[in-house]
C-alpha cells in the first residue's frame, strides 16, 4: 500500500530541498525523522513537517504502524514563481 502527503508552496528553492530528500530516500520513517532533526539546513523543517503528516495518514486513514513504514520514493518539483 502507498500512501502519498504532497507539500505545496514551500518557500524554499527545490535545489535545496533536494539535498535534504536525497538524504532521507529510502530510509524507514524513524531513521529519515532523526537524521532531519540533525541537518542543518532549512529545508529540513518543511521535509520533516511532510513526513509526519504521511505517517498520520497511514495511522488515522489506513490504520498502519509507523516502524513498519519506509521512504519508497520523495520528489521535488519546482513550483509557481514570485514576480
């Protein structure tokens, strides 16, 4: 089963937050939540910020434990621009 979370209009620019994603890419969700909590790097906040809400929504909608759960894929796509 796949669960999905999207984060839209992060204010951060994708090269930098796909620093932080490539970090935690297939990784199992305690291991990617303790290694974000260490990078200092501000894009770490939003990424943790996402995780946590993918694992809410295996808990609450699909009634899934967290330590069974793992990063199968993270993308970072670029979004609308400021003018």
């Amino acid at each position: 089963m796949e669960i999905r979370a999207h984060a839209k209009f992060v204010r951060n620019a994708p090269r930098k937050v796909r620093l932080v994603a490539d970090t935690v890419r297939g990784l199992g969700i305690a291991d990617a939540l303790a290694r974000l909590r260490f990078i200092p790097k501000a894009a770490s906040l939003p990424v943790m910020k996402l995780l946590q809400s993918a694992v809410a929504n295996a808990e609450n909608n699909f009634h899934l434990k967290a330590e069974n759960l793992f990063i199968k894929s993270i993308l970072v796509n670029e979004g609308p621009r400021l003018k």
